[in-house]
C-alpha cells in the first residue's frame, strides 16, 4: 500500500460530524428553527466592529508576528491576570486563528502517533478529532450522570485512565452538558497531572457564560503556575458572540511559547492584524459580558419551562456555558430523532451522540438566541417529542 493510500485512510478515520448532519437539512430549509450550533443571534460588540472596520480602514491588511500583535497579547494578559487568581505574564501568550485552531496547534506541539490522548465525555466532537488527525490514541473517559440529569467528574478513576498517558483535555465549563468543574476539583485536576507528569489542555471557551455569579468560572489559571505543564486555549467566539471574527489564543507554559508561535506559522501563518484589533476592542467591553451572560440566562429560562413536565424528558439547568442537555429517556438513536425534530417540526437540535457514547439518548440545545426564537423552538420541540412513543 502507498504512503499516500495509508494517509487518505488516515484521514478517513476522522468521524463524520453528526452535527453537521443535521446542519445540512437546517441549511437546506429555511423554515427551520436552528438551535444545533453553538452561536448565538446576538450581535457582537459595537466596539470590536468598529475597531475592525478602522484597521482594515488604516492599511492593517498583511502579515503580522505569527504569535500574535503585541499590542493583543499585552491586552490578553492583562485581561487575564485581572480575572484569575495568578498572574499570566504575556511571554505565556500565543494569539491563534479560533478556539479550534488554538487546540489544534496544541496537539501538533504536544501529541504523536501513537501517544495516548484522555477526553472526557460528553465532550465536543471536535476535540476528539483533532486529536485522532494527529494520530493519538484515544482514550474516552465518561462523567458520570448525577441521577437529576446533571454530570460529576470522579477523580479517582480519572487517575487509573491517565497513568501513561500524554495529555488529558478538560472542557470545563463542559460543550455540550453545561457542567462546569469546582474549583476544588479544577485544582486537584492540575495537580494530578503535575504528579503524573500529563500535559494538561483546558478548552475554556465558555469561561465567562456562568449563572452562579462569579465573574468567571474555575480555571486552571487559578492553579497552575507558569512552568507546569499546562495549556489553556480560549477565544472570542463565545464570550462576545464573535464567532466569525476567528480569534483565539493559547497560554503555555514561557519555554515553549515562541515554539509554539513557529506551530501557528505554518498551521496558519498570522491571524487577521483586523480581526486581532477587533479582539483587543472585546477586551475592554465587560458591560457587554455582563448583558450577553443576562441574555443567555433568560434564554435558558425559556428553555427550562418551556421543555419542563414532559414525562421522557429530564433536564437540570446547566451551570454554565449556553447549552441544555436533555435526557430523552427511552431512545436509543438521537440522531434519528434529530433528524426527524429537523424534518417533521422545523426544529434542528445537536443529537447527543455526536458527543460521544455517552451523549447517546440526549439532545443539545443552544439557548444563546432570541426570546421569540427560543419560543418558537421549543413550542416546536415539546410538540414533536410529546409524539414520541
């Protein structure tokens, strides 16, 4: 077999996004009500537009420090010291094209073939992709349920999974279930792996979206210093509602950090100078976290009451992030069933399994949207489940 056959069954392997399945039929009819992505219909910044709009308008068009503008990762350190426990020096700082891009540069410094990668499920699919492209081993380890439809994280059988392991990738809060770890827990997390010798990746892009009211949620910033073996990719995407203007950031560990900005050339040399200027703008826009964060909130409101008493469904009010995760006891396939909510009642959910096996019989909502679409969604979504037999 050639080495460019083993390659294509290579890339092959990366599973299918089941999310993009039902994207596609929601795509394909605009009749339909999407709540299946994780992207919200409120609109960015006014600030973080206009800064973008200026530097495109003064020139700011060409390659730039691959690491990211100065001028951003000082903004992002400051940001960052003020909202965490320690202090995050900008040395540590490497700006990223997305959140994903952020994770994907993280696995090309750390993994390869070979390497065993431990992700806790439910756990977004991209994540695990990314991971399998790299060639790892992949080592899934379930949250347990809590029995009133919420998640925990067992952290003595989380040690058994990580002994000899390379990585392990926490998501707190957690895409899709909402489930956000104690602090606690966030720093006995850092500091096995400290013991174990895993590096540590901690996708915390819904950090800011809490509902307890805490400016923030647990982060491995609190507790790890800046020599542990530790990364922590963020982006915009979510705290701002800019998901399109594809702005991300890691911090590492100093030793590696212009290493790390040699990955970002040649994954995807430099980040936009304007989509980077619209980025330092979101930084100074905490009134308009505080007013996104209301916005969410009363969206999950909607969404509580909207799905509550219907006999098969159980559904606790996730702790962060913008997403519920509903049990739909007694089904077996929640793609079919998504599929079918797309099709027969104009309404697109993620199914749970695109999350994992352990997502199977749920279904992901994204309340991140307008109270007269939430409500629409969800009269749609309480009509096509109470048809389930």
């Amino acid at each position: 077999m050639s080495g460019a056959m083993r390659g294509a069954m290579g890339i092959s392997e990366v599973p299918r996004s089941k999310i993009g399945d039902i994207g596609r039929i929601a795509f394909g009819d605009p009749a339909i009500v999407n709540l299946a992505f994780g992207e919200s219909d409120y609109p960015p910044p006014a600030a973080a537009t206009a800064a973008l709009v200026a530097a495109v308008a003064a020139g700011e068009t060409f390659y730039v420090d691959s690491r990211g503008k100065p001028a951003l990762r000082a903004g992002l350190a400051s940001y960052l010291s003020g909202l965490h426990r320690l202090p995050v020096d900008e040395g540590r700082i490497v700006v990223t094209a997305s959140g994903m891009a952020a994770i994907a540069v993280a696995f090309a410094a750390l993994v390869r073939a070979g390497d065993r990668v431990v992700i806790h499920e439910p756990e977004w699919p991209n994540l695990a992709a990314a991971a399998l492209a790299r060639g790892a081993e992949l080592v899934r380890f379930g949250l347990d349920e809590d029995g009133a439809g919420g998640f925990r994280l067992d952290l003595a059988r989380l040690e058994t999974v990580l002994v000899g392991a390379r990585v392990f990738c926490l998501n707190s809060p957690n895409n899709p279930t909402g489930w956000m770890a104690s602090d606690a827990e966030i720093a006995a997390v850092v500091a096995l792996c400290r013991r174990l010798g895993v590096w540590l990746l901690s996708d915390e892009v819904y950090s800011r979206l809490t509902f307890d009211g805490a400016a923030a949620a647990p982060s491995v910033l609190d507790h790890a210093g800046p020599d542990d073996c530790v990364m922590v990719a963020n982006s915009v995407s979510k705290t701002w509602a800019m998901t399109g203007f594809r702005v991300g950031w890691l911090v590492v560990p100093a030793r590696v950090r212009d290493a790390l900005g040699e990955l970002t050339e040649v994954t995807h040399s430099t980040v936009a100078p304007y989509s980077q200027a619209a980025a330092l703008a979101a930084l100074g826009c905490e009134a308009f976290v505080a007013d996104f964060r209301a916005f969410c909130a009363e969206g999950r409101g909607i969404v509580l009451e909207g799905l509550a008493g219907l006999n098969r469904v159980r559904l606790q009010a996730p702790a962060a992030s913008f997403y519920a995760f509903a049990r739909i006891e007694g089904v077996a396939d929640s793609l079919a069933l998504a599929r079918r909510l797309a099709v027969d009642h104009k309404v697109a959910v993620a199914p749970g399994v695109a999350f994992g096996a352990a997502g199977e019989g749920y279904l992901r909502l994204c309340f991140a949207q307008s109270p007269a679409k939430l409500a629409l969604a969800v009269e749609r979504l309480r009509r096509g489940l109470a048809l389930l037999t």
